[in-house]
C-alpha cells in the first residue's frame, strides 16, 4: 500500500520551507499539503472554535486553511484526506524551535495534533539566519520520514528537530538531545507611536543558553542537527512523593 505523508506547518501553505519538504518527500509516498494561507508564527496549540474555518484547493492534495497549524492537522485527517496519514511532517520552519519555543510554536504543536491522534509525527525547523538553502534539511526529513515510517514512534512521542545554517552545505552529524533552556533578556519593548500613545512588542533577543548537559541549544552551536524526543504526558512524577505529603 502506498504510504500517505501529510506536510504541514505555521509559515504558511506558500513558504519555501513547506514547498522544498513536500517535494522531496514525494518519493516516499503520496504526500498531501495542508497549511495555513498565510503565516501564524508561535500560535501554539490554539484550535479555532468561535468562527469558521475556510479551505481552498490550490492544487492536487495542496490545501490551504484560515487557521492554525493544529486546524490544519485536525481538518487534514479528519476531512480532507479522508483516511488516515502514515507520518505528519511539520515544517520546514523558518527558524528554530529550541528550548522554551516548544510551548509557543505551531510548527511543533501541528506535530503534537498529530501525535494526539495517534500518527507518528516530526517537527523540523532550520536556523534561517543570514541566508540559507532548504535542501539538506529537507534531505534529512527525507531520511527520518523513511525511518519512521519503517520503524513507528512510541506511543504519546513526537519528535523536535533543529538544523543549523550551514549555508546550503551538508550536515554530517545529529545527536538526540533535551529541551534546553535559553536566558532572557527584554522580553517586552515599549515605545510611542506617531500620536504619542504607547505600544509595546513582545519578542526579546537572546544571546546565552542554560549549560545543560546535552540540550538542543549546543547541539545547534556545535554544528549538529537537534533530535529532542518529546511526551505529550506533562506530568511530574519525580513531584508525587512530595506533594502527596501536604496538607491543602
């Protein structure tokens, strides 16, 4: 039977990213496309509820949709294919998705849907810094597509992968890693518009990460693609003899 690949992500249905990865993933299978009509950047996991969501056919299997990256995934499976995909592949994002990012990224939330539901998914997101070429991460989503759709993923696990610029060059090394931690600064920039009122912009800059053995920030740094197993069960265990002792 042939493999089914549904390609999504948050930059929208007509970033490069999206374009690069459902093309080289079509010798693996039939590979549908459906993705936001326009970019929705760090939206999380917001599913749309309070008005109607549109779809367009802009081409075979290509869909775009007034909504969310998990829309997307949720009308994708659920009405649009008509039957269940083999793999999710979210990406390619522009940018990474390190650290703290898993909790606002939609590119990783889409694979999160899809992990909800029961089908092995992937996020994949490439430092876009300074210029880059899609082509060697998409190569890579291509050798772990095949993988997983050998092999399968634990239940309740998605995977977080992270590609360095390496301006168009090939990358010969990954390691699997831990979410990291970034250290922040000015998270939040006020100024006055033209009529004097104020506004502020939320979106900080960061320069250092937590040293955590074996995150996904140095892995980054040291020039390797990040592979960072995540559960979609938030639960702290470790926590369960202390907190059985209070006394609420």
């Amino acid at each position: 039977m042939k493999k089914k690949i549904l390609v999504t992500n948050d930059d929208g249905i007509y970033s490069e990213g999206i374009i690069t990865l459902a093309a080289s993933l079509k010798p693996l299978g039939e590979v549908w496309m459906v993705a936001p009509d326009r970019e929705r950047n760090a939206v999380g996991r917001s599913l749309t509820l309070h008005r109607p969501l549109r779809i367009q056919n802009i081409a075979l299997r290509r869909f775009a949709v007034n909504g969310t990256p998990t829309d997307c995934v949720m009308l994708g499976i659920n009405w649009i294919m008509k039957v269940r995909p083999h793999l999710v592949v979210s990406g390619i994002n522009k940018g990474l998705n390190l650290g703290e990012d898993i909790s606002y990224s939609g590119t990783v939330s889409a694979a999160m849907e899809a992990t909800l539901l029961g089908i092995p998914a992937f996020a994949i997101s490439l430092d876009t810094n300074g210029g880059v070429s899609f082509k060697p991460t998409a190569q890579f989503a291509v050798r772990l597509s095949r993988y997983v759709l050998k092999h399968g993923m634990p239940a309740n696990t998605l995977l977080n992968v992270n590609v360095p610029n390496t301006k168009g060059g090939g990358i010969d090394c990954y390691r699997i890693t831990r979410q990291g931690r970034r250290i922040q600064s000015g998270m939040v920039a006020e100024k006055v518009d033209p009529r004097g009122d104020k506004y502020y912009w939320i979106g900080g800059t960061w320069k250092k990460y937590e040293d955590i053995e074996n995150c996904d920030f140095k892995a980054v740094d040291d020039n390797c693609i990040s592979i960072t197993p995540l559960h979609l069960d938030h639960t702290n265990y470790s926590l369960f003899p202390e907190i059985t002792k209070w006394k609420i």
